[in-house]
C-alpha cells in the first residue's frame, strides 16, 4: 500500500523545488528554468541512474512538476520528455536507445515530444491510423497527428503508428523515434487561443523513411509498451493541474487575508473563506489519488495505476478548474489583470479537464473495468 505520509526524501525534494520555482516565478524563462532543472537533475529524476537519472520514478517527477505549478512556473514539456518518452524508452528501448537518449533527456540537452491524437481518432487510440510498413531493413511511416506539443523545440517526436502483425494481419500499436528534420516530415503550427509557452501542432508524415532501430522495443509488445508511457502521461497531468489549482489558490488566499471592505478582511466572510477551503480539501483529496497512482506504477502495477491514473487525473481536473474559478471570483475585477496572472489558467484549467483524455472517457472507463458495467462504447 502507499504510504500515508511523506517521506523525508519527498519532503526534502518538494522543498528545494519550491525555492527552484520560487526564484523563477510566474514570469519565468521556460529554457532558463529547464536548464537549471536539468543540472539540479530534476528532469530526469524518475531515469535509471546507470542512464544518468535520480533513480526515482513518477513519484518523484510528479513532485517536481507539481511544486513548479505551485509556483507559478510548470513546464509542460516534462509531462511528456522524461514522464512519457524517458519511461517507454528506460522500460521498452534497445540498449543502444537507452544510452543514446536517456542521459540526454535526464540532463536536459535533447527532448522528445510525443505523437499519438489524430484528427479522425480522438480518444479511440484502437482508430489510429498512422501506419508504417516495412522497406528493406527501413521503415516508412505514413500518416497525421494532431494537437502535439513542442515538437518546434523538441529534437524527435515518438509517434504512435500500427504496424500489421505478420501471424494475424490485424493491425497493432508500435512507437517511432522521428527526427524534427526527417524528410517528409512536416509540421503546422495551430492557431490556439490558450496562451502557453509550449505550441501545438497538427503534423504530417508522408512516407518518412526511418532505420531500423527508430522502432522502440518489441515489435509484438503492443498496448503494453503503449500504456506504459500513457499512466504516467495522467499522473503527470494531475500533478500538473494540481500544481496550477495550488498557485491559484494561494494568490486568492493573500488577497483575501489583504483585502479589506467596510474594516474587515475579506476572508474573514464564509461566503469568501469556505469556498476556499473547499477547493484546498479538493486539491489535497485529487493530490492523494495521484500518489497512489505514482505508488502503484513504480511498484509495476500496470493494471492497477492504470485505474488510480484516470481517477487522478479526473479529480485533478475538477479540482484545478474549481480552485481557478474560485480564484478569480476571490479577486473580482482583479483576477481578470495580468497583475495577478489568474486569467489565463481559467483556459489552461480546462485543458486539465479534457487533456490527454476526457473526463467522458474516464468516466466510461471507470463504470466498465472498474464497476462492470456494460460497456457503453
């Protein structure tokens, strides 16, 4: 079982990433703070140490990411470089990719971004069409991806594709390292309202031709080296959202405490405190299930994080969006100036609500595989 409580070693390494966020703040560098992340060896906690990580693992990423939040300052980039890519290549990879990639992705001087939503698949991962076919001893990629994250910075994106098992014909899940630069290879930045540091992009592959070894781990691994990058992409979206909701509500917190109308603070009124209250229960609550979905993954129970990761992920999102609005609302006509730098999370909160995957569907999941009922889809 997890543990009730903290260890010292958390303790000490959600302290000192505090300070980190601290010193950057809400209007940091994003390449300045990834930067001395890496050299504090942040980046690649959850890495095997013989690659160059902490030795840790989503417990202790997810710790990072949370605490920089929390001030202010995440960066999105590690839900998917280390949480995602690092994990599938330090679980699924050749030899030659963990010592090719990891100690880059740990000490920050190469990123990978991660490719799987497409525009006619959505959330139905079964639906991808992306496909590679065999050439020789070489690859060739065909397909479209949609919503991917800096892949205008990242050095290669690892795309999801399918590739024909030889024994049934059926079509099955397999993961490419593509470089930025590969021929064939073509980007289109999308025109978002979210403000991010981190773009979007819909991407096209048309007949990219990739050695041999751009193909990650087993051939016939399937879903399994699939959803090994894909519980920790939740859990780390949760310590994401939890860390925007914590930022969020503590700058409503000070305003409350400051904020003095007809000689009374303005916390000092339930119909301003109890809210408050209320969105730190829900963050605390949403923050428990997602390190028992860390617990549970590092411990190799793949089928039971997969269930914790949903829920964490799902009561982060609510609480993330609860705690902004309330927030926002805390501070009045306030809350909307860049002074306080609360309006843009009321977008970036509902990314948490469909991002990587929908309540919806999570909702789905849990009433079939976790209460057996009938399937709805």
């Amino acid at each position: 079982m997890p543990p009730t409580t903290e260890s010292e070693e958390h303790k000490a390494l959600r302290s000192a990433v505090a300070a980190l966020g601290k010193r950057h703040g809400r209007n940091y560098d994003r390449e300045a703070l990834w930067t001395e992340a890496a050299k504090l060896g942040y980046l690649g906690v959850n890495l095997p140490e013989q690659y160059g990580g902490g030795g840790g693992g989503i417990a202790e990423l997810s710790i990072v990411l949370e605490e920089l939040g929390a001030a202010g300052c995440p960066l999105l980039m590690m839900v998917v470089s280390p949480a995602i890519c690092g994990t599938v290549i330090a679980r699924f990879g050749t030899e030659a990719q963990k010592q090719h990639w990891l100690p880059a992705l740990a000490d920050g001087t190469r990123t990978m971004a991660f490719g799987i939503t497409e525009p006619d698949a959505g959330s139905n991962s079964h639906r991808i069409t992306t496909t590679a076919r065999k050439d020789g001893t070489d690859w060739l990629l065909t397909g479209r991806k949609v919503f991917i994250s800096g892949v205008d910075t990242a050095d290669v994106t690892l795309i999801v594709g399918r590739t024909e098992d030889a024994r049934t014909g059926r079509l099955k899940p397999c993961l490419f390292i593509v470089p930025r630069d590969a021929e064939g290879f073509t980007r289109r930045q999308i025109d978002m309202e979210l403000q991010a540091v981190e773009k979007q992009f819909e991407l096209t592959l048309d007949d990219v031709r990739l050695p041999a070894d751009a193909l990650v781990g087993d051939e016939d691994a399937g879903l399994l080296q699939l959803f090994a990058g894909l519980n920790p992409e939740r859990i780390m979206t949760a310590a994401f959202a939890i860390g925007m909701g914590r930022y969020a509500l503590a700058q409503a917190i000070t305003y409350a405490r400051d904020r003095t109308v007809w000689n009374t603070p303005i916390g000092a009124h339930q119909a301003i405190a109890h809210p408050l209250a209320q969105a730190h229960i829900d963050l605390e609550l949403a923050r428990l299930m997602m390190q028992k979905a860390a617990y549970l993954y590092d411990e190799g129970d793949d089928e039971g994080a997969g269930e914790a990761a949903n829920m964490a992920k799902y009561a982060a999102g609510e609480a993330c969006v609860r705690a902004v609005d309330q927030a926002v609302h805390t501070l009045g006509g306030n809350g909307l100036t860049r002074e306080f730098g609360l309006a843009s999370l009321i977008t970036a909160a509902r990314v948490s609500r469909i991002a990587p995957v929908s309540r919806e569907m999570i909702l789905n999941y849990v009433s079939h595989q976790t209460l057996g009922l009938p399937k709805s889809y």
